[in-house]
C-alpha cells in the first residue's frame, strides 16, 4: 500500500473500499509516522491501571534484509509485562501485502532455564498478515523460521513459526472509551511455535504463542482486542486516545464515499449505517460472546 493511499485512509477514517466482499486490510492498519494508540483494560475482574499500554510508531524504520520496516514499540504502565519495550517489525509490500517480520524482546522474560532474553526474533520470510483484497470471511496461514533464536541455557536454535489470519466480518459499531468506531474489521490472530531445533535434535513445541480477537476501525488501527489474559489481568484492551500521522483519532470521521451517500440522499437507505443497538459491540459483549479464548 502507497503512503498516498495510506495518509487517504487516516485522515478519513471511512468505510472499507475494494470489490464487495473484499478489504483492503492496509485501511484499518496504518504504519504511519507521528503515530499512537493508547489501550486501556477493561471486562475482567481484577483489571486495573497496570494493564493499560500504548502503541508507538517509531521515527527510525530499520533495514531487515534490504527492506525497511516500521517498528511499532509497546509500552505497558506495568513494568514487568512481558510485551513491555518489545519492538514490532510491519512493512508493507508494493502489492499491499501487511507484513510482520518479527521483534526484538525488549526486556528477559521468566528466569533460569525459562528465560527468554534480550533479543531479536528474525523471520526469514515474513508473514503475510494480508492482502489488499482480502476476502471476507477468509483464513491466511503463513509458516517461517526464525535463526539464532536463545532461550534458557539454549543458543543458536532455530524455530519453526506459524500465523493463522481469521478475518471474520465487518462489525458495524464498535464502542470504546474513545468513542464509537462503524465498520469495524474482526479479525482472529493464532501465532504458534511448532518446533525448535538445535541443528542436530528437533524438539515438537506445538505451542500457542498468542491468540487474540481484534477490532480494526479504518483509518485508525486496532480499537479494541482480547486476548489471553494472566490470572488478574484485563482480558479486553479497548481504545483511550491517540492520534494518526499527528492528528488526534476521532470516532466516526465520515470517509468520502459517505459524504457522497449523504448528498445524493442515499444514506438513509444504506443499512450500514441504520445501527441499532444490538449491532454494537463493546467489552461486555465480547466477554459475554466468545468468553477467554479457547488454548
């Protein structure tokens, strides 16, 4: 996706485009500079401030094989979160193609023969998260490796990594303690670790390493998600504020398209935007809908 198109869809902040029953996945995830999002916790008891964090573009792109990839920094209100100063490494292709290249691990997780260090994660072949025209609903599954990897007394070992993309629907209302969010794109994120080698003995790991349940507003970026929580955290992380390419995220922007739809009259006959409230969704209903996430 062009930065032209991307800089359209922040500044709008409006409908999906593309052929019907296709997204342009590049509208809801934009990688632009002089950009945050700021999430806090909410829908599970024992939530508190310590699970609040923010998204950070970073001005420096970094140079991942000849490719120059945004770092996206997550920073937790606690200290000792295991996402807290990670670096996530997104690029778009000339084609449109949202990719994620790895991370750095920006501070050692667990202890002893658990500890993941100070790192990057590399993928050899990035995965594609999607598509310019992505089919909704529609799966996406990408398979890579990352080498170098070190964990516990363990270096050099090379892992096997798989992301399954679940787009599931264009959701009409999303609230948040930002505002309501129309045309919401839902999508289920599956990240797995199936196997680590050492070069001489493959160990089987089989192992999820992330399931989340997001919500993409176009133009803006995730709004709301859920996600595997610890035992006391908040199992929803829904929008506080923000801003895109420096200008302060605002629900509800209408798009073109929609100014369109409003002088010709045509609005009131489109049913997407004829919302009641048992098109909405919030924390609650997500809680209340899917329940944790399934292992």
């Amino acid at each position: 996706m062009s930065r032209l198109s991307l800089l359209t869809a922040a500044l709008w902040a409006g409908a999906a485009g593309g052929p019907a029953g296709t997204v342009d996945v590049g509208e809801y995830f934009p990688l632009l500079p002089n950009s945050r999002w700021s999430y806090t916790g909410e829908g599970q008891p024992g939530s508190s401030a310590e699970d609040d964090f923010s998204w950070i573009v970073l001005d420096d792109l970094r140079d991942i094989g000849g490719t120059f990839v945004t770092q996206i920094l997550t920073s937790s209100e606690e200290p000792t979160d295991a996402r807290n100063l990670d670096r996530d490494f997104w690029s778009y292709s000339g084609a449109g193609e949202l990719r994620y290249h790895g991370f750095r691990n920006g501070q050692a997780d667990g202890s002893g023969l658990t500890t993941f260090p100070v790192q990057d994660v590399i993928l050899d072949t990035p995965f594609v998260v999607g598509t310019a025209t992505t089919t909704i609903p529609s799966t996406i599954s990408s398979t890579a490796t990352a080498s170098d990897v070190s964990f516990g007394l363990f270096s050099g070992l090379t892992a096997t990594l798989s992301l399954e993309a679940e787009f599931v629907e264009i959701t009409p209302v999303v609230v948040t303690p930002a505002g309501d969010f129309r045309d919401c794109l839902h999508v289920i994120l599956r990240f797995t670790v199936t196997e680590v080698t050492n070069g001489t003995l493959t160990f089987p790991v089989g192992v999820g390493v992330l399931q989340a349940e997001l919500f993409l507003a176009p133009g803006v970026g995730m709004v709301l998600q859920d996600q595997d929580a610890d035992p006391g955290d908040a199992q929803i992380q829904a929008l506080e504020g923000g801003q895109v390419l420096g200008f302060p995220i605002v629900a509800d922007v209408p798009s073109v398209q929609q100014i369109v739809n409003r002088l010709l009259g045509l609005l009131p006959d489109d049913p997407r935007y004829n919302v009641n409230a048992d098109d909405r969704t919030d924390a609650a209903d997500v809680v209340d809908r899917v329940g944790p996430l399934a292992p």
